[in-house]
C-alpha cells in the first residue's frame, strides 16, 4: 500500500455519473470535499463532471493527472453497467484489476444482515486496482480506493454522499492530514437572518474590507441562500490559536454593525440555535401552521435531541381545523381573512393554552400560486409568536414560487422565536 | 463571420472563475445551457469548472474541443486582470486578438449613459478573436464571442446569469435552432419506491440493456436518490410522436417487471401522485406524525393546489400530544411502546375519526441518534394508514442518520398513502 510521503498541492475533483450532465441534477459533493482539501492548505485547480462513458472518463483522467498531484474521483463505483470509473482509471493508468475475495465476503455478509443474497452482480465492487489501498465503506457496498502512482495519488470515492462523507473524512486522518505540517486554512462562518444581500454587503462591506490588509489577511466572501446571508471568513496561519483569535476579531467587528441580525456565529442552524436557546431557558414550544404546512416543526425536530423542547405542532390547513385544534373563532375568520394578523396571532396563543407549552408558533399565508388577491398577493404571510406574557405579529409579503414562500415563512418564523428568546 | 452548416452534436460546457471553486459556490449557469442545448438534441459530455489562470484555462480548451464539437464557455469576459477567458482562446487556437472599435465605443456610452467615463481598464473587454462574431450585451459590458473553427464552434459568454442568458438565447434563436433540423433528444424518467438499487438493477437490466439494440435506440440510466430509484429513459429521434411511442413501449416492458413499485412515469414526484390520487376519489387527508416531526404534511403542501385534499396534520412529539390530539390511549404506549405498530395504528385512526377525513396516515419512530435500544434501534419506524374500511401498518428498520431515517419514513408513508388508493 504506497503513501505519497509529501502533501499533494493540486487537486482535481472529477464527479461521475450521467445524471450530472443532465439540467436537474448538480454534483455538491465538490463542495464538501473542497472545504477539507482547503482546510489542508490544498488548493483545488479544476472540478470536472463526466458521464457514464468508460472512453470519455479515461481521457478525462489523463488529462487530470497532468495538472494535479492528487486526482479524487465520486461516483461511478456502483454495480451496474454504467458504473465505469473503476474500468476507467484501470485504462488510463495501464493498471489491472484483481478481484478481492474479502470484499466479496464482506458484501455478501452486508447483505445477509438484511436476509438477502448478494445480487450476481455486485461482485464487480470487488474489483481493486491492483496495488490500490481498500477504502472501506461503513454506509454501503461499494469500497472506495487509493493508489500512489510516482508523486501522485488517485483516490476512488462512491457517489452518495453519506457513503462518500465518511470515507473521504477516513482519507484525510490517516494519509493527508498527517503529512499537512504547516500553515492551514481556518474558517469561520456569520449567519445573518432578516436582510437583504445589498443591505448585508452595503452595511459590512467597509468593515471587512479592512480584514485583507490585516497580517495574516482575512478573506471574506459573502453568500446569499434563501433568507440567509452569510459571510464566509477564512485565513491561513499556522496556529490555531492565533487564527481563532483574529477570526474572533473580525466577527467582533461585523457584530457591531450587523448587530442582532447575527444569529450565529459558529456554524450553527437557525433551527439549532433556537433549539438551543429554548433548552438554555428550559421552554417548551408548539407550532401552529397553516402554509408552512409543517415546515417549521419538521426544521425543529431535524435537530437531535429536540424531543426535549419540542412538544407538539398542528397544521390546520383548513378553517375547520384552525377552529377545531386551535380554537380560532370563525368569526375572526370571517372578519379579517383566514390569512391575517388576527387569525396569525390567534393560532399562535391558541396553540400556547392547548399544548400548555412556554412558548408557540403560529403562521398563515398564501404559498400559492393560486389563492391571491390584490389586498392580499401570493407570497403574503403572517407571523406570530406568543408566550406567557406577550405577544408579538408581523405580516410579510415574500418573493418568489410555492416553495421558496414556505421557506422564507419558515425561515422568518424561526428567527422570530429566536428574537423573543434573546430579548426576554 | 462563421457559422458552422451542421448541428454540433457533442458539447463541453466550460465554467471559468476561481471562486467556484472555493466550497461556497456551485456552477448554475451550466444547468441552464445543459437544458437548451438538450431540447436541440446536443448532448453535453462534460462540464469543467476551472479557475482564472490562462495556462490550465488554455489546456482544457485544447482538451475539451478534442471530445465535443461545441465548446461554450461562461465567466472570464470582465476588465480585469483575473479576466483571462479571450487571452486562454487565443493562446489554445493560435489566434490573435484585435480590438473591435465599435465595441470600445459601445462600452464608453454605456459608462457615458450612467455620467461616468469608461475607466482603462475595460479597454480589454473590446479584444474580438480573430474570426469571430460578437455577442452584444444588453445586460453588461462584456460582449460575447462565437467562433467556428473547421467543424468546431467556441462561444464565450459572461459569467453573470442575467448576461449570459438573454445572449444564449440569442446564440440559440440566430444559429442553432435553424440548424436544428432533425433529431432532438427526448426523455422520459420512471420512479420506483420501496426497493434497492440493486434490487432494481437485478430486475430490470435485462429488460433495459436490449433498448439499446432498439432502432433508435434507447440509452437508460439509473439513479438512487434516498428511498427513490429512478431509470432515466433518452432517445434521439425526429418526430415527437416516433420519440413518445418508444418510450411509451420501453416504460411499459418496465412496469410488465417492476409492477407495482412504479409510482411515477411522467416525472411527477411521489406527492404529486398522492396528491392526484386524493384528488381523483375526492378523498381529504390527514396526518399524525411523531418521528418525522411534520415532514410528511410538508411535502404534501409542497404541491400546488393541496389545500383542497389536506385537511390537517398533527406533530404528536410528546406522549401527552398523542394521548390529547389523537386519542391514543396511555395504557396502549405503556404496553407497547410510543414506537410500535399499536401505537402507528392508533395514531392514524384516532387522526382519521377526529378530522372526519377519509384517510390519515400515522408515523412513530426513532430517527435518533439518541433513544435507540436493543430491541428498537435507531431507525426502527412504524407506518400506518387507516381509511373507512381498513387500516395497514408495518414496521420498518431505516438506516442512517436523523434527517435521513425522517426522508425514509416519510417517503415510506407516502408510498404506503399511495398503494392504498391505488388497490381500493
């Protein structure tokens, strides 16, 4: 088993698999492997995405090698005709592959866990490169691979993520991270709620502009998704303790002028940090939604451990339920609109008494496309929240299709709790 | 200026910019122009994404018009110096750059029509390749390039989205789509649930590796997505109506082995199928969640529409929630456990009776990672369904982490949703 004894400097990423060239399907393992390539000081030169072709893929890997001391390939290690990368690298490095019996066993035996025999065909995933390590995969059948060719080195990795993942995290503790002596690039991620990307960038841009000229220089890059801006610091030293602590002065500095609207600052998810917040407190919440649809409980309880604080959550998605499981008066209904700061604020308090909890949720809007009018447009939302002493609503009116409005919705609901548990 | 006489039929798609390929930013325009040219029957055969350096930008050019006839290129047109796409085609095609008058002339209006002047730097944004056409840009200042090299085209294109697409569009309506004569690409996708990917594969590859002999042929792929495997389905023909008669024999040899696990041919998701379903009995539905924490409601108001068939949903997190909201007794959870057939079954009966709706589904699990024991692991889930006449629950053991034992369990029960409209 060889072992490059230097750092690979270059890296080319090559994703695998004909879905990827298609107009719906975008490949973001890079993404991952990317940031903990980065981490090691290893920059990435080129990503490339090819089909299922044996022909084409060995070119690719050709080509690849030329440019890069280190060459990571996903997909493509599945048991089917179009799972070629192993055949590929075998053609574009002249080297054959040699069936492994203990990986044969080792799938057979995955499989009669479950009670099945192991398909004819999945004897193929056995196929190793010969002189390759075995990589194995704790989430599937397909075992990754890493050969040493000279002073480069060619890392097999199946395509799903949460097979890729671990395998990948394996490579990086026992091969690459002990050869990365020397500087590393630290992280450090600000999550804003709340704000436009323009307003971000026009309030914070003289800030961080400044981080650059800063010895080491911060990097910042600023990324919007769906209701969130992000500003991504990065900066290369060689202890840790000196970049954590110049990353603390740069957060420091964007926290003075972007003030509340931070919701995190180390990484953690709205959902995480209100779930936090609320287990500080020891509160427990409810959520009544209507065209979040259960949206909000469902990001709720994606964080482990949430069945602490989360106790129940209802989607009255017709006005009867809204009556029923809430207690919202109908004639509220009919006053201000099913969709309405009433009838929002109503759910919220309703939910609160009934579920007995500290703290509720309550949203109703249009997620459309259809069900707007001109008072009350497509994308128009209220939001309450309500605990024992108070209360407070807005309404809002957000962009976009069906989906995008139930997550924004989702996204204000959520930073909203996360207000009143800072603020009370 | 030079335009190829026949319809290229093989494309690279070149994404050139150093900051996708930092782990923040992912390459979307590809998606887009991936999707137009397949509507013309060109097929793209990979996707590069390089930075701005002009020697590895120079290379893949020089590599990728080895594999393609049609060579697009997005990012590198800007005034500065990372700007390096003209200079890489020039240096990979050995042709010089000549500065188009007009064009300095364009960008000095554009700048004059905001009350600037045009700063130096832009000059090189006017540098035309020997050759080509431009590409004006209503949206911007870097003017596009389209080039034909012998049987060989090169387009270069701007990087921002807004840019480059009213320019493709262009490229499309003036050169291809008149060349488009003929044979267009047409697909067709089947979606499968409740099986494996090797179980499917085992299935229906004999079937499938004989479209391949078919005339036209029909190439298949397969695709596992969590709890979904799809079979992609393309076929290049003339007429739409030859193109759909093909696939339309090639889904229904499928369906004649894969049967009843086929919930989808006409690519609509597993929601819109039960959501078609509800709405062809004019059955309402209801959902009583506890494990999936109000995902199962979630995507069924993902689709447009669903507030006529969903009636309401509860997240029953706490015993007490399920005892209040659903009815279910204390002593059934003391005997069997919170998580257990029983339980599923009371819990979409008791959601059934109190809604007054003709079917509700029940889901309790353990999506973990805490909570597991030896007789119930983490990933143990129990679905039921109960309608008017009947009820079905079964016990699942899901593998992976949280949010992916929730995927599982609410593609489950919407699966099990969908089998029972579909017997009764």
């Amino acid at each position: 088993m060889g072992v490059p004894p230097l750092l690979p400097r270059r890296a080319v990423i090559v994703a695998v698999g004909s879905e990827l060239l298609t107009p719906f399907r975008t490949d973001t393992n890079s993404l991952f492997i990317t940031s903990k390539l980065n981490d090691l000081g290893i920059e990435v030169v080129a990503k490339v995405i090819v089909g299922d072709r044996r022909d084409e893929l060995a070119a690719v890997i050709g080509e690849s090698l030329r440019r890069s001391d280190l060459l990571v390939l996903t997909g493509g290690l599945g048991p089917t005709d179009d799972d070629v990368t192993r055949l590929a690298v075998s053609d574009a490095l002249g080297l054959p592959l040699d069936e492994d019996p203990e990986i044969v066993e080792r799938i057979r035996r995955r499989f009669a866990r479950r009670g099945m025999e192991m398909p004819a065909v999945n004897r193929v995933q056995a196929q190793v490169l010969r002189g390759a390590a075995v990589l194995p995969n704790a989430n599937g059948t397909a075992p990754g691979q890493w050969l040493e060719r000279g002073a480069r080195s060619v890392v097999l990795l199946p395509g799903p993520p949460r097979e890729m993942r671990p395998m990948f995290e394996a490579v990086l503790a026992e091969w690459l991270q002990p050869l990365a002596r020397g500087a590393r690039l630290h992280r450090r991620v600000i999550k804003i709620a709340g704000r436009t990307e323009s307003d971000v960038e026009q309030v914070t841009q003289p800030v961080y502009s400044r981080f650059a000229t800063w010895q080491p220089p911060v990097a910042t890059s600023i990324l919007a998704v769906p209701g969130q801006i992000e500003l991504h610091f990065s900066v290369r030293a060689e202890s840790g303790e000196d970049a954590r602590s110049i990353l603390a002065r740069a957060t420091s500095e964007i926290l003075a002028v972007a003030g509340d609207d931070v919701f995190s600052t180390d990484g953690r998810s709205l959902e995480q940090v209100v779930g936090d917040l609320l287990r500080r407190r020891g509160w427990r919440i409810a959520t009544a939604e209507s065209c979040t649809g259960g949206l909000v409980a469902s990001r709720l309880t994606d964080v482990p451990g949430s069945s602490d604080y989360v106790e129940r959550g209802v989607v009255a998605y017709s006005n009867r339920a809204k009556t029923d499981l809430l207690g919202v008066p109908e004639a509220l209904m009919l006053e201000h609109g099913a969709v309405s700061e009433p009838v929002g604020e109503a759910m919220a308090a309703g939910m609160r008494e009934r579920a007995g909890v500290d703290v509720a949720v309550g949203v109703t809007g249009i997620a459309g496309p259809g069900g707007g009018s001109e008072s009350k447009p497509v994308g128009t939302v209220a939001v309450a929240v309500a605990w024992a002493s108070g209360s407070v609503v807005r309404r809002y009116l957000f962009p976009g299709g069906r989906e995008q409005v139930k997550w924004f919705a989702s996204q204000t609901a959520l930073n909203m709790v996360r207000q009143v548990l800072q603020e009370r």
